[in-house]
C-alpha cells in the first residue's frame, strides 16, 4: 500500500475516479491470489491465428489466459470485458481485442 499512499501526497489535483481506480489496483494486487513467480506467460493472440475464429472463442480464451494471471475478490466481484473491433477504411482489415477492466467510465 505504500505507493498507494505515494500517488496521493502532495496538491496535485485528483479524482474520484482515479481515487478508486488506485485503491482496486492496490486492493487487487495485495489479494491477488496467483502469486508473481507462479504467474504463466502468454503471447498475444495474433490477427493470423484468430482469423476466421468467432469473438466469442476469442473473447473466452483471452479471459482464461487473464484468469491464469489474476485472480482476487476485486476480480471476482468487478471483473468485466471490453469487446473492441476495428475495421481498415481502406483495406478492410479487421482488428479485435478483449480487454480485461474493473470499472468502466461513463
């Protein structure tokens, strides 16, 4: 919890929100019940292993893997997942991500 602690002393301005995303950070990370030297390693999935795979694959296997890494009660009680698609005005090449969040900003 130090650099909790750090990020807030001082007059900087700060928010509600980056108040909170710092205390599930530090709440999470202290609770996390995948210790650091037992955390796996995973590449990215990459736009030519996914092509043609549905986003519901996709969207599993990426929550897996995060899963693997991160596990705590912030992550049991908040956890969400983005969906983002792009497509190439241009080419029309398709990009998909899955992002792992524990808030979401309105």
């Amino acid at each position: 919890m130090g650099e909790f602690c750090a990020t807030f002393v001082g007059y900087e301005q700060h928010d509600a929100f980056e108040f909170l995303m710092a205390l599930l950070d530090a709440l999470h990370e202290d609770t996390n019940r995948v210790r650091a030297n037992q955390k796996p390693y995973f590449e990215r999935i990459s736009y030519r292993e996914a092509f043609g795979v549905p986003d519901c694959f996709l969207a599993r296997e990426e929550l897996r893997r995060e899963l693997a890494r991160n596990q705590s009660a912030v992550y049991d009680l908040c956890l969400g997942q983005l969906a983002c698609r792009l497509t190439c005005c241009f080419c029309g090449a398709v990009s998909r991500s899955f992002d792992p969040f524990t808030t979401l900003q309105l």
